[in-house]
C-alpha cells in the first residue's frame, strides 16, 4: 500500500504548545492513594511518594498536572486536605461513592510536581462552593505571606507561594451527574464571579471555562456559547472533554475515531471565531481538552463507600494505543487552536501505568504518548496526505493514514503516523516542498497482529517500541514503512533545497 505526504515548512498552524501533552490526577480510585501516594510501599519515598511511578511519569515529559478532579471537585472542601494529617477529617466523597482520608492534599500535591518537574493545573469547586472558596485557595497557593491563608500555608510548611498560574473553574457543570450541577447561564454567573475575583488577586493567572462534556450531550456547544459570551472578559480557555470507546468491537470503526477528534476541535474553532465575531474582539480564546482517553471496559464507579477502590482501572490495548495516537495528532495539526490538554489519567484509573504494592505496569498507551512527548517540538506541519481509504461504517470513508508532522527552528523534521490497516503495511512517502531530509534520526514503532494483544502483569513487554524501518531517497524525499495496525515516530535533519 502506497501513501504520499506533502509538506511545505511556510505552511504550519503555529507553534505546538507542549501543554497538549499534559496530565491528570483526581481523587479517585486508586489515582492518589497505592498510586501517586503510597507510603505502605518499599517502592515510596520518605514521603509516601512512589518512586517507579514518579520515573515512568517523567518519561512523559507532562507541563502540566490537572487536580484535584474531576467530579471530586465539585463536592470538595480544599480545607480538609492542608494542616496536620492527624487532624484532617475523614469524608464521604459525593462523586465516587468513597471514602477520602484527606491525607493528600493541596501541600502534598505541589511537592509531588515539583519532584516529578511539572506545574499544578487546579482546578477549583464551583458546584457546592464558589467564588470566595475559591479566593481563599487561590491566596493559599499564590499569594506571599503576610495574609491569613498565605500564613496558613507558611505555617503548614511552604514559606514560598506555588505560584499556580493555570486554573480550572470547575469540572463538567452541564452534567447532570455533577455535584452542584447547573444550567449554562447559572454557571456562567458562577464563573464570572470566580473568574473576576482570582484575578483581582492574581492578574497573572489563566482561566479554563467548563465546556460540554462530551460531543453527545444535548447542550453541547450553546452551554459552551452562554459561557463564552458572559465571561468572555475573565477567561483564556474553554474545556472539551471526550473519552472513545469500542462498545461495539469493530476495530475498522474504532480505528477511524481520528476523525470525531477533529470534528470536535473544529466545532470549537467555529464557536470561538463566532463568540469572537459577536463581541467584535480582537482577543483569542484557545481549546483546553483536559480530559480525553480511551475507556469503555472497566465502568465500576461505586466505590461502596470504601477508601482508594479499585475503580475504572481499564486495561489497554493494541487498538486503544493507536486511537491515542489519534488524539495526540490531533492536537498536534490543530496546534492554533488546541493549546493545553491532559491525558485522564496517569496512574490506575484509566491510565498509561498501574500499579501493586511492589509493581508497576506500562501500558500500550504510554508508548505513542512518550515518543510524541518527546519529539513533537517547534511548528506544526500542515499535511496534504494521499492516502488510500476504507470503509469505517456510518463514519464512511476514512483514510488508512492518521498524521501529524512538526519541525523544529534547528530543521528537525518529525513525523507521527498511524496505520489503521488491519492487514497491509503502508509505505509512506514524506516530501516536504522548501527543504530536503538530509538523514534519518530516531524511528520508533508499536505494532502487532492482534488489535486486542495488551501488556500484563504476566507479560508485561508483548506490546513495546522496536526499532523502524525509514531512509532518505536521492531528492530528499523520507520513505518510511508503517505496518499494519501501527505507529511510528520518525525524526530526520533537514536542509534548504
């Protein structure tokens, strides 16, 4: 099967804001407690911390940390998880049918970023809380000493303020599932307020708006819209939040997700370029997905009232591997409007690693995320790919190839490619217009025969990188081959033709 990739470096959507490849931490399931924080462990720290999971996140190379949720945020007291642990209190979380020790907290939370080299994205209750809660977390975060929360951390142990610069006003309140839940105009109001008062406090912070939870919903886009317009003043992002799921065991459909990404992305677009239109603005207002993975098999969300459950702790496939893959390209070509997005979630709960008390797991979606992580610098290539079809169901016709393509000031080129083919190998064909591959870097692939192959704690190495196969012609040109149900990463030095 033959693919051809054009490229020209005068082409690009801007730069790749490194933030797309961000993470998520909420209370819940087994995210925090036996994940991030695990002192009962020989593998933690001094401080609970565990050390594997600290590594393998850092291989992810994540700007950003989303916390505390999530659902768990709307029926949260951020005062319950700072001060001794011997007098946090002990609480019912709404969201999750759990327990919650309080014993993590905001305190904790920071210093485990600070170890892991990444900076806190929290986000705050606007569902039973609300603006002057929210105030009072923002001065004990990011104010100097010398106030009585600012003091309240300094006595806790943290005489420097975190200096917390992105922040979420609240998580999913179009949800009916939602602590606090409300309609768009109510919400609206609630963030304004927020919004209004943080940054009276802090002039320097970013602010994400609750989006719609999901494409499906029927307040999709106008909750977005009501926002939009009454908060337009006070807000840098919107949220979009989408998980994909295989319900119906057709990898040829699963495998053409690609395309719902970016109709998303693309609605999006078209709101923030209408809502600017309205208010005759001439300030950019960017996408926020800070929440997308895959998940659809493990649905245990009733903790019955137990402390760190073992909740949605999906196991990851061949085929869930390369939808993420998806996403991440996604991001990547839409880099003028997608700038923060966070993978739900690093530890446990659907995510990348899980854990025992002595163990951890790499699933088959850490690979594309570290590769892409790693490689995806600089510009984002627009792409003109030729590439053969197939029939992915009501989606229709999709083409075999998914990519993304990047370059780097110093002429780096880097390619991600995903082949959607079940049973045919793809040569690709890259040319880019203005410049000529010199030599061919780093190539990386993950592939099998099996959609459904997955790392366990049996065999944990089936699904991993191996080397791939990619040279430079005579003209310049990359000719790489991605094999059936595959991906592969490729970096290559360029020059002017």
């Amino acid at each position: 099967m033959q693919a051809k990739l054009h490229l020209d470096t005068d082409f690009h959507s801007g730069e790749i804001d490194p933030r797309i490849f961000s993470g998520f931490a909420e209370h819940l399931g087994r995210c925090i407690y036996e994940g991030i924080y695990d002192p009962g462990s020989p593998l933690a720290d001094g401080e609970g911390f565990r050390i594997d999971v600290l590594e393998a996140i850092a291989k992810l190379r994540m700007p950003l940390m989303r916390y505390p949720g999530g659902n768990f945020v709307s029926a949260y007291d951020w005062v319950d998880g700072v001060g001794a642990r011997s007098e946090r209190p002990r609480r019912l979380d709404y969201a999750w049918r759990s327990v919650e020790s309080n014993q993590f907290g905001t305190d904790e939370f920071m210093r485990w970023c600070a170890k892991l080299g990444t900076e806190a994205m929290m986000a705050i209750n606007l569902g039973t809380k609300g603006s002057a809660e929210a105030g009072a977390l923002l001065e004990y975060c990011n104010l100097p000493a010398g106030t009585y929360w600012a003091d309240r951390r300094v006595a806790n142990g943290s005489p420097e303020p975190y200096k917390v610069k992105t922040w979420c006003l609240g998580n999913e309140m179009d949800g009916p599932w939602q602590a606090g839940h409300v309609p768009a105009e109510v919400y609206a109001q609630r963030a304004d307020q927020a919004a209004k008062l943080m940054r009276g406090l802090d002039r320097s912070i970013e602010l994400i708006a609750c989006g719609s939870s999901g494409r499906g919903m029927a307040t999709y886009l106008n909750y977005d819209r009501v926002t939009l317009e009454y908060c337009w003043n006070d807000i840098h992002y919107v949220s979009a939040h989408r998980y994909s799921e295989n319900h119906r065991n057709d990898t040829g459909w699963f495998l053409a997700e690609g395309v719902e990404i970016e109709r998303v992305i693309e609605d999006y677009a078209g709101l923030f370029d209408y809502v600017r239109g309205l208010k005759r603005s001439n300030k950019r207002i960017y996408l926020s997905f800070d929440e997308w993975n895959v998940w659809y098999k493990a649905k245990e969300m009733d903790g019955n009232w137990t402390e760190a459950p073992h909740l949605i702790e999906e196991v990851y496939n061949l085929e869930d591997a390369l939808v993420c893959a998806q996403y991440l390209n996604a991001f990547i070509r839409r880099a003028d409007v997608v700038k923060i997005a966070c993978i739900a979630q690093v530890v446990n709960v659907i995510a990348p690693l899980l854990t025992t008390k002595d163990g951890l797991l790499v699933q088959s979606t850490f690979y594309p995320f570290a590769l892409m992580a790693e490689h995806a610098q600089g510009r984002s290539l627009r792409t003109v790919l030729e590439s053969p079809t197939y029939k992915a169901g009501e989606r229709g016709e999709t083409p075999v190839l998914d990519v993304s393509a990047s370059i780097k000031e110093d002429g780096t080129l880097a390619v991600f490619i995903v082949n959607r083919s079940q049973t045919d190998a793809a040569n690709l064909t890259v040319s880019i217009a203005d410049v000529k591959a010199t030599a061919i870097g780093d190539v990386k692939q993950l592939s099998g025969t099996d959609p459904k192959a997955a790392n366990t704690w049996e065999q944990p190495n089936l699904l991993g990188l191996v080397p791939g196969t990619a040279s430079v012609t005579g003209n310049g040109d990359i000719t790489v081959t991605i094999p059936a149900l595959g991906f592969v990463a490729l970096t290559a030095a360029t020059a002017k033709r």
